[in-house]
C-alpha cells in the first residue's frame, strides 16, 4: 500500500486512543459534526490542473476534515485551496481513474441540463510527498458557503427535486444515487445536486425506468407515505409537461419504492460493520478483538473498556440476567451507561453464531443505528466490542446509552399507564409496521417509557419483514391478566390500523 494511503487510513484509526487536547470534551469526529480541533487536518501535494491548463506541479490542498469516506477507494474533504474554502474529492485504487471520469462526465451533464451544481475548479494527481509518485486522483469542487443540507422532508424540496429529475428523464439521464446529502439549499432557497459521480446518460427512457427511477428518489425521503408517492408522481407529470401517466404508474412507483426502500436498508445495515465516516472499526489483540464505535462519541472510555471489558461489566449492576446475555448498568468517565454481554450456551450456538453475518450483537448495533436514523426512538449504540473465544465463536459487548427510565411492565404493575403512553406504544409499533420491521420479542419489558418518550429496546431479533400480526399478538399476551389494559391497547391499535377487527 502506497505511503499516502497508509497515512490517511492509519490517521484515522490511531486517534481513537487519543484524547483530543484542544477539545475539552475529547471529542473528535468526520463528517459535517466535526469539531474545532481538526485532528485530521493536512496539507495534500497535488498537480492540479485549471480548466484544462497544463498542470501545476507541487501544490498543496489543505485538507480540513473528512465529510465522506470509503477507504482504500474514496475520501471527500472540506478544505482549503488557495485560501478558498473547497470539496477536495480522492479517488484512490485501481478504479481511481474510472470514478474520476464519471465524476466529470456527471458534472458536465448537470451544466448542459441547467440544473444547480457547484463548479469544478479543476482536477489532480495526488502525489507522494517522499518519492513524487502518482498515489490517487482528484476532484477539486466549489465550496457553497451559505448552502445546507436539504431537509428532504420539506413540501418544496419535494416538488424542486422531482422537477429536477423531470428535466434530468426528458434528456434520457437518470440519477443512481440520489441519496440526502446530495442535495444542498442556500438562504434563497435555491437547490444544488452535489454529486457527479451518480448521473448518467442512458438514451431515451421507457415508463418503467422512468418510474424505477422516480421510486429510488423517494426512497430518500424520511418514512413510507402513500401520500408523498402520490403527490410526487402528480408533480413529475406537471414538470415534465406529459399526459397523465395514470393510477398504474403511481401503483408501479410504488411498489418499486419499497424494494428501493429495502435495498437502502441492507446497504446502510452493511455500512454499519465498516469503516465510514460515521463509524470506526478498530482490530485489537493482534486481531484478537475488533471493536466499532461511533466517530462523533467522546472517547475516554474505549481505551479502557476494551483494555479489560470484562472488568469494567462486572463492576456495574446487574440489571437483567438471562442464559445467553447479561445486561449490566456502569459508571464510566462520568457516564451512566448500559452494557449487554451476549454468550453462548453450547458449542453448536457457538458454531451456529460465528458462520452468521449478523448474530445477535450486530443485529442490534446495526439495527440500533439503522433505527436511530429513520427516526425509530432506541437508546443510542455507542460501541460494540467482539473477543475471539476458543476455535470459533466469540464474547461480545454492546454499549449503549442508559436512557434511565422503566420498562412498560415496572409502569403498569404500578397502576401507572397513562393514555400518552398508550399512544406512544402504539404510535412506535405503527412506526415498525411503516418502515417493514418486525422486533420479534415484544415483552413489555422490552419497551421503556418516560413522560416524554417511548423507547424500543432488545433488537436481538429485528427482522426486515411486513409481516408483523406475531409482534402484535405477543404484544397483547404481555396483558392477558390485565383486561382493562389490554382493552386500551386493543382499541388503539385497532384504531392505528394495526389490528383488523374479526
């Protein structure tokens, strides 16, 4: 691996043990939640090459902080060049020079379609500082200083981002990538498409490309709405000026909606176990041990934890005890903080969990995440440790935020279900029902409520599914002896839609 490559990997996996002196909260992160302390900040040498000029050898890009990465294959930075603030995009890899032309060609497309998008400034080399070689290609990008991202959410955005698209299909583009941060907004309102590497011109398109096309762009938006389907596709048949494309197109875009919708849900699931600019992944133990945690999470107690986790578990208080996980509640660096220990009972289990991609421990950080995201109310997944045990299998760690509140059942033994907690039950199940999740163990213990918030916890056995009539049923058994309370829930979740009356 070449010494540039080596030093933007390594740099940002040793300052996981460094607690950051300019910051009083040792916080460090990537992406748009950097804080001030820039640990990562560098200076690039590049020969960069201005509108089609020859190329100007040794000049260096100050790269601020990490907003995207995919290492060993791309990093985007905000920076400086020249003293302008810019988007430094490096490809790097066998495939460098392939992304590096479609980036361009992507761009291009955006300028000859008129659609908002920053200007290239330039591209370049990325060059060795030691021996001068090339080591990666790059994309030099205007920075838009007054720009945000687009709350996608938002009824305007909507109807600016579907004309967008109407203009982009009328001219045979399509975009491949049309995920959130890739759309930007100023102060007047006006919309910008940040991303070149994803347009492509592909010929004249059919009505169902054009639909496949309109369904990964809603995908994007936050939660499943018939509604939002409905009234997007009524926008793109005024912006691209047709004749009404009719029930059957809206019924199409909707159903290839939803298999875009899960299609997104599996890739972030994955994205979850790697590197990223969310998430770290760490090898301890000489690879004995890996470790992920967040990136924007104060570090103190990761040293320490992973020193000896099973020293910091057993100092907490045990708060739930079963055959294959403990959960423990622990003080660390000032913190409250609850602590899930999962083991295996027999040799089988042991085997059975080490050929899964994800046993229960990384469903429930992956899953925990995915949820966090969506909008799906669970204590915050700060860290998940895994040890190697013997031949195969492993002991695994998952840290999270002690949200300090009492579980649905402690609450109704107490006589003290109120009518909002009810709704708020109920509202959370609606919200798994929308999203096509399935919990697969809805013990009222596994619920957690406060005057304000109603929290999912234990997704050891969350499934991608829409069939969710045995987490209802489960739920309703958690009151079979409590028959003025289960009449609540019953008459709410028949009135969310969640149960259809015989």
């Amino acid at each position: 691996m070449n010494n540039f490559l080596t030093r933007i990997i390594l740099n940002s996996r040793s300052m996981v043990f460094a607690k950051l002196k300019s910051d009083s909260k040792g916080r460090w992160s990537s992406g748009h939640h950097q804080n001030n302390a820039k640990p990562d900040a560098f200076n690039m040498l590049v020969s960069l090459a201005i509108d089609g000029r020859p190329p100007s050898k040794n000049v260096d890009l100050y790269c601020e902080k990490v907003l995207r990465t995919i290492p060993g294959r791309r990093t985007v930075y905000q920076g400086k060049w020249d003293g302008k603030p810019v988007a430094i995009k490096c490809f790097f890899g066998s495939r460098a020079d392939r992304h590096l032309k479609r980036e361009l060609a992507g761009w291009s497309i955006l300028e000859d379609l008129e659609i908002r998008s920053p200007q290239v400034l330039g591209d370049f080399a990325i060059l060795d500082r030691v021996t001068g070689k090339k080591v990666g290609l790059g994309l030099l990008v205007e920075w838009l200083v007054d720009a945000e991202p687009a709350m996608l959410g938002d009824g305007i955005i909507l109807q600016k981002i579907i004309g967008m698209l109407s203009k982009a299909h009328s001219r045979g583009v399509k975009f491949l990538d049309p995920h959130s941060g890739n759309y930007l907004i100023n102060k007047r309102q006006d919309l910008y498409l940040v991303d070149g590497d994803s347009i492509r011109k592909t010929g004249r398109l059919t009505i169902r490309q054009k639909a496949k096309n309109l369904a990964l762009v809603l995908a994007q938006f936050p939660g499943p709405s018939s509604a939002l389907i409905s009234r997007a596709c009524r926008v793109y048949e005024n912006a691209e000026g047709s004749t009404d494309l009719g029930r059957i197109f809206e019924n199409r875009v909707t159903k290839l909606e939803r298999s875009a919708r899960r299609k997104i849900t599996r890739s972030y699931l994955k994205k979850t176990l790697r590197e990223s600019s969310r998430f770290s992944k760490l090898y301890l133990r000489n690879g004995s041990a890996r470790l992920l945690t967040l990136r924007d999470y104060p570090l103190d107690f990761f040293e320490e934890f992973s020193a000896d986790p099973e020293l910091i578990f057993s100092k907490g208080e045990v708060i739930k005890a079963g055959g294959s996980s403990i959960v423990s509640r622990v003080q660390l660096a000032d913190q409250s903080l609850v602590i899930k220990k999962y083991k295996n009972k027999t040799r089988w289990k042991k085997i059975k969990r080490h050929m899964q991609v994800y046993p229960r421990w990384r469903r429930a950080w992956s899953f925990g995440h995915l949820f966090e995201a969506i909008g799906i109310p669970v204590p915050r997944m700060l860290a998940l440790l895994e040890v190697k045990s013997g031949w195969v299998g492993s002991i695994a760690y998952l840290v999270m935020q002690d949200t300090g509140i009492d579980n649905l059942l402690d609450v109704a033994d107490a006589n003290r279900v109120s009518r909002a907690d009810i709704e708020g039950v109920v509202g959370l199940l609606r919200l798994m029902r929308d999203h096509g999740f399935v919990h697969g163990d809805l013990k009222a213990t596994n619920i957690m409520v406060s005057e304000t918030a109603v929290f999912l916890l234990d997704l050891d056995s969350v499934k991608i599914s829409s069939a969710n009539k045995k987490d209802i049923q489960r739920f309703l058994g958690n009151w079979e002896h409590e028959h003025e309370l289960s009449a609540k829930f019953l008459e709410e979740l028949l009135s969310a839609g969640l149960l259809v009356k015989d």
